[in-house]
C-alpha cells in the first residue's frame, strides 16, 4: 500500500522556526521537515542538529534544508521569517520591512508551483497574513497566520493561575489583532463549561480581587515582558505553528484562534483578524461566529479597522 509522506517547509531559520520545527520533530507531526533560510549554511546546520534528536524520539522525521525550488512538494509552508521590532516599537512598526521580506518569499515560492497551506507567524501577522494570501492568489482558507491563538493560550494559562486549574480546562479567546487593539471576548470565557462571569458574580467574595481587565492587559503584554528580558519569544509560538500544522496534516479539526481572511463573518470584510476557526486538511474548515456583545463588537470593529489601515497602506495587488 502506498503512503504519501506529510511535508512541511519552514521559511526562517532563527529562534521562532527552529522552535516550531523541535515541537513538530519531538511530536511526530510529519514525515519530512525542510529548513529554508536566506543563508543556507544556517538551515543546513539547524537541520542537523534538528536530526541529532532522532535516536530520543518516537518516530523519525526526516529533517533537511532547502531552497524555494523545492517547495511545489510541501504540503504546508510556514513562514517565520520576518523583521522583528526595536525595544519601544509596535508589531506594526516593521510593517515596511516585514512587506519587503514577506512578498520576495511568497514569489518565489509561487514561482516553483506550490498548491498547498501556508501558515504564518511574521509580524504583524494579521497584515501579512493578508499579503500572503493575496500575493499567492490562494483561496483564502489555504492562508493561516498565528493570530491570537498565542494570546489565547498566554489569557488561558494566567486564568489557570487565578483558579488553581488546568489551562486545559479554561475556554476563551482574545479576538481582533495580534498587537495593540486586541481584546479578550469576556462573554465567552468560560471554567469548566460555565461562563467566567457567572463564576465571579456567584462567588463574590472569593474572586473580589479579579481584575479582567487587567488580566486582558497582561495577556497583551505578555508577548512584551518576554521580549524586553531575553529579546525574543518562541517556545510558545513555536508550539503554536505545530499545533496549528497537527491539526491540518492529522484533519483534527480544531478549534483555533487564527488570522483568518474575513468575507462578512462578524461583520468585517477584505481583513484579516483572529477568530475562532475550524483547522483541518483544507486549512480554515468554517469559521465560527460568536455572538459577542456590543462592547465586544465595537472592539473587533475597532481593531480591524487598524489592521485595515496597516493593510491599505501597502498598496497591494494580486499576483499576475
């Protein structure tokens, strides 16, 4: 019987893609991981070592480094390779450069035939997201970016903390950009099934000192106290990218907080925002629509129109 081997390329060789390829490598997650980097002594030499772990692991994956001519056999391509922003700048800071970088890699990546899935982890990952899947000409469920689903997982984890909890056990999403104007979607937490809210308002007394908004601010900044102490964050992220290709190489059908391209769902078209969507062999299965609140609302509104902006100012076109 014949078996068709899973195959992902990752672009980005540094902290964040080398992470993601550990996870993906120490999970199984596919049969054959090609490292591309614009240096390729790097990819080669974290393709090695990445081999070195092989003898320590379950299964093996065959892990080696490439060029963009080699991509038309992928079936995923996740693209970590970007700028990364100055201490005091924004994601939206290294707009210009990351634009740069991101439309030579998507070229020349079309260029050699690839028909596959690309997830994206590049900053700011809502507006390149958008310029992957319009310079690729993709059909917009095969473009993913990372989005809030890190964000989600870092408000999940702080939450588990307050109620001495498996982070597991807490379902809930920050929504909007992945920067500044996100927002946690407060109406939809929940603890074990039962809204958050409705835990806090029963139980007065014990939860008194809960502050959610703060903990939505420490969930925004998280990405931020991690990177002004060691200059980079990528276990995280990097778990995040093999999480995301699981579920489409295994068609798990996940839940995830994604960048994902809007066409009318939560009001909002031609943007791309993280919400919650449903991952598996096609990428983006269905996205769901919460039934946010007005406040909620106002916010995704508000943050979408800022990723709007940063996409406008781009200027940007199809592939011809």
């Amino acid at each position: 019987m014949k078996s068709k081997s899973r195959k992902v390329a990752i672009v980005g060789s540094g902290m964040v893609g080398s992470s993601c390829a550990y996870s993906m490598v120490n999970q199984a997650i596919c049969d054959e991981i090609m490292m591309i980097d614009r240096t390729y002594d790097r990819a080669m030499a974290q393709a090695l070592d990445l081999s070195h772990c092989m003898d320590f692991t379950g299964t093996r994956t065959k892990v080696y480094a490439g060029t963009y001519k080699d991509c038309s056999a992928m079936d995923v391509i996740i693209i970590t390779a970007g700028a990364n922003p100055k201490h005091g700048q924004t994601r939206l800071d290294v707009l210009d450069a990351a634009a740069v970088i991101t439309e030579d890699i998507v070229r020349k990546i079309m260029a050699g035939g690839f028909d596959g899935i690309f997830v994206i982890a590049a900053n700011p990952v809502d507006i390149v997201t958008y310029m992957v899947w319009k310079i690729s000409g993709l059909p917009r469920h095969r473009v993913i970016g990372t989005g809030t689903s890190i964000d989600s997982s870092r408000l999940k984890t702080l939450l588990s903390d307050v109620f001495s909890i498996d982070p597991r056990s807490v379902n809930g999403y920050a929504l909007g950009e992945h920067g500044e104007s996100q927002f946690v979607a407060w109406s939809h937490v929940t603890i074990g099934g039962k809204p958050i809210l409705q835990i806090i308002e029963q139980h007065r007394e014990r939860f008194s000192h809960l502050d959610l908004e703060d903990i939505a601010r420490k969930t925004k900044d998280a990405g931020w106290e991690i990177f002004t102490r060691k200059g980079s964050t990528h276990f995280g992220i990097g778990s995040a990218l093999a999480y995301i290709t699981r579920s489409i190489l295994n068609d798990e059908h996940k839940i995830i907080a994604v960048s994902s391209i809007l066409d009318g769902e939560y009001g909002q078209s031609d943007v791309c925002s993280g919400v919650p969507a449903i991952i598996g062999s096609d990428g983006v299965k269905e996205l769901l629509e919460l039934n946010l609140n007005a406040e909620e609302v106002g916010k995704f509104s508000a943050s979408c129109d800022i990723i709007r902006a940063g996409i406008h100012s781009l200027h940007l076109k199809e592939r011809g």
